[in-house]
C-alpha cells in the first residue's frame, strides 16, 4: 500500500456501475467481504457483502448475479475476460450540512467514472513495457440510496475490466484518487478469476492527485519474500519502499506517508520562554531512540531545537498512523485533547488561586465522594461545552454548576487502608503497576556504580547488624544464599539529578533503596530504607536509614519512607519502565518495519497489528506530556529534568537482549534457569503474579511467532538471503537506536531462531509489557497517598525547625509533602486517559474485522487461530489463580486480583485486557 507515479491518460472503459450504502446492525461497528459458499463467480454465484454486529453475523445479498446480471461475469469470447473490482471506501463521519453536499457531489463524480482510477498490475510480465501487464478502469457508481444508518458511512462502488485471458492472476491495485481531496479505501475484491475472490486489503487513505500526483499501490493478501515475489510485481515491490523513506528533507504535510528518523529536539519551546528550553535528547551526550521525522524548522532562539506546534493542532505523523475517528471521537485523540487543551487549564483556573496541600485525609476521600467544583470560562458557558468524560473521571451537574468527580481506585476499593500495611507496599513490587524493578540481592554490601570522587563512598549504610536485626537473627550470608533478600535500588539512577531536582521550587527528593525479606510464610515484607542526598562539604555523610519502628515518632517518619520510595519508583516507572522501554524503544521499530519491509513481506504482516496508533500516541505525549513545561513534569519529581533522567536510563540500562522476559528476570535474578520449564526459566517467587502471568503469555507469543517464521523460512540460509530483513534489521541496530549501535549484546540475525527470539522481544514489549505497566496507573496511582509522584518535603529531622510541627502533627507533615490538590488532580486525570481501553481496541490474538483478509494462507491462519485458542486458555488460568488462597499476592481479604495479563477487556478502565499494541 505504497506510491508509485502513474500516467492518467489512458482512456477509461466504461463500466456499468453499483454505488450501494452498507448498513447493518450491532453495538460496535465490522465489517467485511465474505466468500460464502457459492460466491465463486462463474456465473452462478453471487457477490455478498457481510456485515457483523457483536457476535452475530448476517449475510446480506448484494447484486445477484444471476437475476440481474450487474456482476455477471464471463468470458466475453476473443480471448477477453469481463472482471469486476468492488471497492469498499470508508466516508468521513459528519454532520455538517455542507459536507454532506460535499458527499452527494463526491458520489456524482464517482458515478460518472470521473473520480477514482484503478488499474490491474498482473504477476506476469508484459514482454513490450518489462513490467507488470496492465488494465485500466474508472470506479463508477451512482447517487446511493441514502438509507438512514449509524453505518451509512460504507459505501461501496464498481468497476468493469475487459481483461485478456492470457492476463495472468493480479497482485497488485494502481488507485489514484482523481477527486480534491482524500479518501479512506477499506478493500478491493477482485472478481471473474477462476481462481475466486482476490483479495487486497487496504485499510488506507489514500490521498489527492492534487497533493501528490503519485498514485498508491494496494498489493494482494499474499505474502511473498522478496526472492519469491512474481515477476510482474517486483519493480512496484522496490518503488514502494523507495516512496515511502523520503529523502529527509523538507516538512512533512499531512497527506504524507513518509518514515524517517530525528532526535527528540521538539520538547523545549526556547522562544517562548528560556525556562522552557530543554535539551536534545539523542546522541552521544544524552542518548536515547530516535522519533519520527517531521521536518519542522528550527526556533529562533536555538537552531539545534526544532519548532514546536501547540495543542491543538496536530504533529505530523505518517497518515496512515493516525488514530481512526471511532478512537477520535471515542476517546484517544478528542478525549486526551480535551484532557490537555479544557480540563487541565480548568483546574489550574480552579485550583490555582488556593493550590494547597491536602490537610486532612477525608479531602482526598472528598475527590471520589464529592468532587471539584469546577469554573468555567464565558466561552465554556455560552457553547455548553464539556471538559471531559471518562471512565473513572466524571462530569456532574448540578443547579448549573459542573463538579468533576474521580472513581475510587482499584487499591483502595475493597480495603481503604491496605496502602498503609508494609506486605501491600512489599506486595505492588510483585504485583502493581511497575513489578520490573524489584531484584534480588545478590551480594554484600550493596554498592554504588556512580564515581566516588563525585558522590562519595560507594558502600550503602545499610549494614548487616541492621538487616539481621530485622529478619529475626537469620545472618545476612544465609538470607541471601536463601534468596530471601531483594531490593528496589532506585540510588544510581536518581543520584546525579538530586541536586538539580531539590533546587526546583515545592520538590525535595531523594536517592533511595529499600531491602525487603521474603518470609518462609511466602510474605514479602520491607526491612530498610536508604535514602541519601548528594554529599556536601559540610556533610560528606548525607545517608540515611530507616526501619518500621515501634513507636508513634518512628512509625509516622517510616510512612515518609515508604512515601519518598513510592515517588521515586513512580517516576521511574513512568519515565523510564512506560515511555522509554515501551513507547521510545517500540517507535523505531514501526519506522525500520514500513521503510525496509514491503508490505508483502510475511514479517511486515506479522508485525501490523502490533504498530497500530503507537505513532500518534506518541506525537500526542510529546506535545503535552514529556514536553518542558508539560505534565509528566509538572507532575513528577525530576521536573523538568525528567527525560534526562530517561536518557541516562537508557545510556546505562537499555539493553534489546534484556528486554525479552526471560532474559530480564534472569538478570534481576528473579528466576534461574531451568531447561525443563516452558520458558527455560523457574520462578524464585512462584507468587510473582506479573512474571508468572508474563511467562504464560510470553510462551504463547513465542509459539506463535516460531511457528509463523518456521512456514515462511523453512529453506536453508533463507533468513541470512533475506535482503529486505537484513535492512530491517540493521537500520533498527544503526539508525533507530543509533547511540547504542557498536553494543556487542544486538542478537544476531542468521538463523530463523534469531529471527524468532527478535520478533517475540518486539511482540512482547509492545503488547504484553506495555499493557502489564499501563493500564494499572488509575488503579493503583489514582490513590496519591499509595503511589505520590511527587514529594515537596525531606523528612525533617530533630535539628529541623519544623521538627516540632511534625511531633504536633505528623499527619499534617506526611499531606504537606505530598502533592498539592492542583498537582494530585492533574496526574490523576492523566493516568484515567492513560488506563483507558478504548472501544475499538485491538487485543492479542484478535483480528480486527476490517482486516479478516490479512492474509491468504490457510495454514497461517490455522497457526493462528491456534494461538488465539492459547490466549484464551491462559485467561482461564490466571482467573483460577486470582482464586487460588495459597497466592498471598492475588488473594485474600482486601486483595485486588492480578489481572493487568488478562487478554481481553472491554472499554474503559478495567484493569486488564492486552491490546496488540502500544495505543494509549
């Protein structure tokens, strides 16, 4: 589905022609073509459209053959064939009167053949051009029956072909759009082959001749290497690829539908303000995944900084990645602007003017029982407009005047106080929003990496007489050749920011580390909590560590611990475990896939679903939520420091191999290996439900995936003699994650189990990972007190001034630190938009409906539905572990299931369901 410039004159055949409305029933819209038993066309059958709506499917008759002869089709004698395209186009959802003007217009010219030019490029070569055979037609179609339907926006014309018999089998569709403006192609089926129904899945817009005078390829559903492509095919295989890279230069326009790659030097807005200038993110000073290009010209103030364009209009990405209206108009784009242009500014209007600390715990209870008042502008009020709607964030009316209301959060739903209790802290390491940091200790005294010359001695003051204290007289040795000794270290990371970070007005944080202790109960339970300030000449020792106590003093200062522990461990989670290892490390790979790998490719196919929205999700955070200025730091304790933090996460911790589950849990020695278990791995903590659920998944994904490359590359050399793979993968090591390509860890790519081990990493992280970390932020985030993001205060001390208000009123101090109401609303109404499962979500091994011809191999689609069979008895079996007693960690009195692996889900926040790919 690719350009490739095309002459226009030739003279179009007439065509007698259908221009038909689809409609049909249903909640949730799907459609497609259908090769129902006596649909062959050999002038018996008859061309069915099937519309499904739910779980129920009904076939409807489209033109029947037979009794009105329209889509008869039949040797015409002369050696000629008469072959008919049904083209299925997908209109613009509107409602204004001059566009369905705009519409009825649109229909006349398709009617008269004056709108839509396709042409059939055969597998076989034409002797006289060396190229593909050829045929041309118009898409012709009538004013439609305008029959009243939430679907009346299918509409579906025809074109006639006078094809010779010695034409061969089509492979590829030349369409150009004649009309001043683009449009949306579904599909074209191709009828009158003895063959049947050829199928080319589009699922593109496809732009104006008067943007570009290229016309757009669409290729059948067949998927071929490049040395097994037809040899009609081969120069528009080459062509497409050729089109869609760009050449790098110049702005990209909307219609475009070009990949490349640039640093991230579009977050600061030097112009606007020198507070808001950041620095590039990428290269060798600060390294980090590249984005997709969009050409932008420099500001004035900074040319390595590149413009910025403001909310709410859109940054450039490639047209085919943009969200689809139903995920426009249902959520993603109008709701996730909404949240950023109307909601945000409103509670900085209602907030600001008293943006202060909560006092009292029942204030933050106020936010699920009562709601904000919230005020609006004039404009608001006069237009009537809404500021938001989501699932676990509620507008509510009342004698004209608008109340924004939060759901209660999954964490405190059942128990309001589990957030307190040191096994539910202990527990969300195993079980929360970001499970991948815990590790085990492997040795002793823990030890910094960072240069002692800058941040002191490297020893941790966590000793052992400490430790041993806490865990009952067991020696330290004994608990770690147990493997009963873990730590979230969270010090390397934050260290050589704190400074930077505490000189920010209303942030004070720290570098922490926390011991936990597995108990023979099968009890996770903290111990230890380091946290430490850079040293300084008046106090070159800046550590300090803190036990549970057992006294009023001691217990409330144990709390802040806990509290300053949280707010690291959710920065790290949201800008280094979400953003970069997900959304920042995936985006390269969808570039490398469409600029390298033709449409044809098996790999291509393979890899679409999992690209779906992941580039405009990303345009959209740059522009509001990673942004200087923007609401991760707004919200979050590095501030405006946040992607440098993410940058050196990346410099000193992003590794491809390691991102394979497996492979990262024998890393944090969370598992050993084990040559008899599924994954070649064994749990340390069987009641790990993210790594248990993981590896369920995993092994399913990773089935698949080596099946899928066993059909394809079951020749000898047949990966390494894959010159389009061999790009794909090179331009991912050297150009996408250009500042970590001379790393001797890259994998190989020689042999079809390298090939399968990267395609399972790639599928895995968009989909499973991303899902086990994202969609649990409401859940668990929505609670500030459980998982603070920010915190103002350091815990004072005896010597502190305000030590005395901390004995008078502990609970004061522990609110205080935390988040203001303006700062605690906005990053809980980000992380309601981030939790949220839209209605037409795509889940793994679920097929969208628009693209149930993805593929014409019926043995692929078997390994498929295999696949799909797996996914759902995994479901069965994480539902019976939420149920088994003995699983402390997804069980018992107060105990939210772990269901973030769950495959499916329906819309909203739910806490489960995995979407194929990185879309929110």
């Amino acid at each position: 589905m690719y350009a490739v410039k095309q002459s226009t004159t030739a003279s179009l055949k007439s065509a007698a022609a259908v221009g038909r409305r689809v409609t049909g029933p249903g909640n949730y819209f799907r459609f497609r073509k259908a090769h129902v038993p006596g649909s062959r066309v050999n002038g018996q059958g008859s061309v069915r459209a099937a519309i499904s709506g739910g779980d129920k499917v009904t076939v409807t008759a489209a033109t029947q053959l037979q009794s009105k002869g329209v889509d008869k089709l039949s040797s015409s004698g002369g050696g000629e064939i008469q072959v008919k395209a049904v083209v299925t186009i997908r209109k613009k959802m509107k409602e204004k009167i001059t566009e369905k003007i705009e519409d009825q217009w649109e229909f006349f010219i398709n009617g008269i053949g004056q709108g839509i030019l396709i042409q059939l490029v055969s597998e076989q070569v034409d002797p006289v051009t060396n190229s593909g055979k050829r045929v041309q037609s118009a898409v012709r179609g009538w004013l439609p029956k305008l029959v009243p339907s939430e679907y009346a926006h299918i509409v579906e014309y025809s074109a006639d072909f006078t094809v010779p018999s010695d034409f061969g089998c089509p492979g590829a569709i030349l369409v150009t759009n004649l009309q001043g403006k683009e449009f949306y192609l579904l599909e074209i089926v191709i009828h009158g082959f003895d063959t049947g129904p050829i199928f080319f899945p589009a699922n593109t817009w496809i732009h104006s001749r008067k943007d570009n005078p290229e016309s757009r390829i669409v290729f059948k559903n067949q998927a071929y290497l490049p040395g097994q492509t037809p040899p009609g095919l081969k120069d528009l295989r080459r062509e497409d690829l050729l089109s869609i890279r760009g050449d790098g230069k110049g702005r990209r326009k909307e219609h475009d539908r070009i990949y490349d790659y640039d640093v991230y030097n579009d977050l600061g807005n030097p112009d606007k303000s020198k507070d808001l200038a950041r620095p590039v993110i990428g290269g060798e000073e600060r390294p980090y995944p590249r984005r997709c290009r969009t050409g932008r010209p420099p500001t004035k103030t900074d040319h390595l900084t590149e413009s910025r364009i403001e909310k709410p209009h859109p940054v450039y990405v490639p047209r085919d990645e943009a969200f689809e209206e139903i995920k426009q108009n249902t959520f993603s784009t109008g709701r996730l602007k909404a949240l950023l242009h109307n909601l945000i500014p409103s509670l900085a209007a209602t907030l600001s003017s008293t943006d202060n600390p909560f006092e009292r715990f029942s204030d933050i209870d106020d936010l699920y029982v009562d709601g904000i008042l919230m005020r609006e502008k004039d404009e608001e009020k006069k237009e009537g407009k809404k500021l938001f709607l989501g699932s676990m964030v509620k507008e509510v009316f009342s004698v004209g005047e608008r109340w924004l209301k939060y759901e209660i959060p999954a964490v405190i739903k059942m128990d309001r106080f589990a957030w307190l209790r040191d096994n539910e802290f202990a527990r969300q390491t195993l079980a929360g929003v970001n499970p991948v940091n815990i590790e085990i200790l492997k040795e002793f005294p823990i030890l910094s990496k960072l240069d002692p010359a800058v941040y002191g001695p490297p020893e941790s003051a966590i000793t052992k007489e400490l430790l041993e204290q806490e865990i009952n007289g067991m020696s330290v040795d004994k608990a770690i050749e147990e493997k009963r000794l873990f730590i979230l270290d969270h010090h390397d990371t934050y260290m050589p920011f704190i400074e930077r970070m505490n000189a920010l007005p209303g942030r004070k944080a720290y570098a922490s580390r926390t011991v936990f202790f597995y108990t023979p109960a099968g009890i996770m339970r903290p111990i230890a909590i380091e946290l430490s300030l850079p040293p300084t000449a008046s106090s070159p020792q800046t550590k300090r560590v803190y036990t549970h106590g057992h006294h009023a003093t001691t217990h409330w200062i144990w709390k802040l611990a806990k509290a300053h522990v949280c707010s690291n461990d959710a920065g790290i989670h949201q800008l280094v475990n979400h953003w970069l290892r997900t959304h920042a490390s995936v985006e390269p790979y969808i570039i490398a896939t469409h600029r390298q790998l033709s449409s044809m490719h098996p790999i291509y196919k393979l890899l679409h679903p999992h690209m779906r929205y992941t580039f405009e999700i990303n345009a959209l955070a740059r522009q509001g939520l990673i942004n200087g200025g923007g609401i991760i730091e707004a919200s979050f304790s590095p501030g405006k420091y946040a992607m440098e933090v993410s940058s050196a996460a990346y410099k000193d911790m992003w590794r491809f191999d390691m991102e394979a589950l497996p492979a990262d849990l024998l890393r944090r020695g969370m598992a050993v290996e084990d040559p008899s278990a599924p994954c070649g791995v064994k749990l340390v903590i069987e009641d790990y439900p993210y790594a248990a659920d993981g590896l369920l998944v995993w092994s399913a994904i990773k089935e698949w995936v080596e099946s899928y490359v066993e059909h394809y590359y079951s020749e000898p050399n047949s990966v390494t003699s894959d010159i389009e793979l061999q790009e794909w993968w090179s331009e991912i090591r050297n150009k996408g994650h250009e500042d970590k390509r001379n790393e001797p860890w890259w994998p190989k790519l020689n042999t079809k189990e390298d090939l399968s081990g990267i395609l399972t990493t790639i599928i895995w992280v968009a989909s499973g990972q991303h899902a086990a970390i994202n969609f649990g932020q409401y859940p668990f985030g929505g609670y500030v007190p459980n998982r603070p993001a920010i915190m103002r205060k350091l815990i004072p001390q005896e010597d502190d001034p305000d030590y005395e208000k901390f004995i008078c009123n502990p609970q004061q101090t522990f609110l205080s630190s935390l988040a203001t109401k303006l700062q605690a609303t906005k990053i809980m109404a980000v992380q309601d938009t981030l939790s949220t499962h839209s209605p037409d979500e795509e889940y793994l091994g679920q097929v969208n409906p628009l693209e149930s011809h993805w593929i014409n191999d019926n043995e692929v689609m078997k390994l498929f539905n295999r696949f799909s069979d797996r996914l759902k008895e995994i479901e069965h079996t994480i539902n019976l572990r939420n149920k088994d007693s003995r699983l402390k960690n997804r069980s018992g009195a107060g105990i939210p299931p772990y269901e973030l692996l769950l495959p499916t889900s329906g819309p909203g926040v739910t806490g489960r369901g995995i979407p194929n790919s990185i879309s929110i």
